[in-house]
C-alpha cells in the first residue's frame, strides 16, 4: 500500500510540474491520433491530463470531450465518425493558425 500511495505521489508530481506542450506539439499529437499513429498513451496522456494554458486547455477539452458528445457505438473506438470529422475541422484550424503564425 505505502509503494502505490509513493508510486502515486511522485506520478502526480511529475505531472503537474510538467510544462504543457506547444501548440505544434499538440497539432502532432492530434495528426498522429487521426493517422493511428500516435503511441499507445500519447492521446490518453494529452486529452486526460489538464494544461496550465488556458487556450490550450480548450483544445485538450475539445478532444477530450469528444468522446461523450459523439459516443460510438463501436466499443474500442474514441469517438463516432462524426466526432472525427470536427477532430479533423479542429486539427486544420490549428494548422491554419501556426502557417499564419509562421508568416
């Protein structure tokens, strides 16, 4: 029990004092989440895990909550087609919005 409440403890530390990532970053992980190409735990650790930037917060909201207003019917997928396809809209935004930064 003392080994799970440490293991615990120092798991939560590391998150939370981990910096949230870029908004590349989490264009990556969404295009790797879309292609199936993303590692076991990528959109897990991105979509369950809170950031301390309120703008990407949103995002990670967004995709998190996907797969509650677009449940599929197939058990072992994240969300419906339809919750893809506004994945999809969101992930072009976000590329719209880093070629216009990069301009």
């Amino acid at each position: 029990m003392v080994i799970l409440g440490v293991l615990g403890y120092v798991l939560k530390r590391r998150m939370v004092n981990r910096p949230d990532p870029t908004l590349e970053e989490i264009e990556k992980t969404i295009s790797n989440f879309l292609r199936g190409t993303g590692g076991e735990w990528g959109w897990d650790d991105f979509v369950s895990i809170p950031l301390k930037d309120p703008q990407l917060d949103k995002i990670r909201e967004q995709c998190f909550d996907l797969q509650y207003s677009y449940r599929s019917k197939v058990k072992t997928e994240y969300c419906s087609k339809e919750g893809i396809e506004v994945l999809k809209k969101l992930h072009e935004e976000i590329r719209k919005g880093l070629a216009t930064r990069r301009n």
